[in-house]
C-alpha cells in the first residue's frame, strides 16, 4: 500500500507513479499466498484475503480503503478473552 500511496503524490513524476505502481501490484499479488496461509490457520482473516485476491481485477485506488480497514480490524481485537457471567472483574 505504501507504494501505490506514494505513486499518488504530486511530486512523483509520471514515469515513477507507474513504477511504484507496478512494485505495488506485485507486492499485493505476493501478498495473496501469505493471505491463505494466514486464513487457512484463523478463518478471521478471509475477508482481508479475499480483498487481497481482488487485486487482479480492481484497482488499488478502491482496494487500499478496504485493505486499511481491515487491517485495523484485526489489531484491534476487541474482547478477545470476554469474561464469563459472574466472572467479571471487580465482581
């Protein structure tokens, strides 16, 4: 993502946009293996690799958004552990 983000900035002339859009695309495509490997241990993560896998027909333009989400859905890991009824702390 890094990459196709850079590409966006109006500093880069056009022959280093395409570049680092290349490196981009294929970065996300290396990505994609990795991807299965991580959803076939925690099927959690089928959805980032199913956005990963979109990256051969859509744009990172549309891909980047989704990918960022859901990256920060999962470091977020909301009660990972929640705590039994009548085990709650304090109680």
């Amino acid at each position: 993502m890094r990459d196709y983000e850079l590409s966006t900035k109006a500093n880069i002339s056009p022959s280093e946009a395409a570049r680092l859009r290349t490196e981009a695309d294929a970065e996300l495509r290396a990505a994609l293996p990795l991807a299965a490997d991580a959803t076939a241990a925690d099927g959690t993560l089928n959805a980032l690799m199913t956005t990963i896998s979109e990256g051969a027909t859509v744009d990172e333009a549309h891909l980047v958004p989704a990918l960022k989400g859901q990256c920060k859905a999962i470091t977020t890991n909301v009660n990972v552990n929640p705590a039994a009824p009548g085990n709650l702390p304090g109680g």
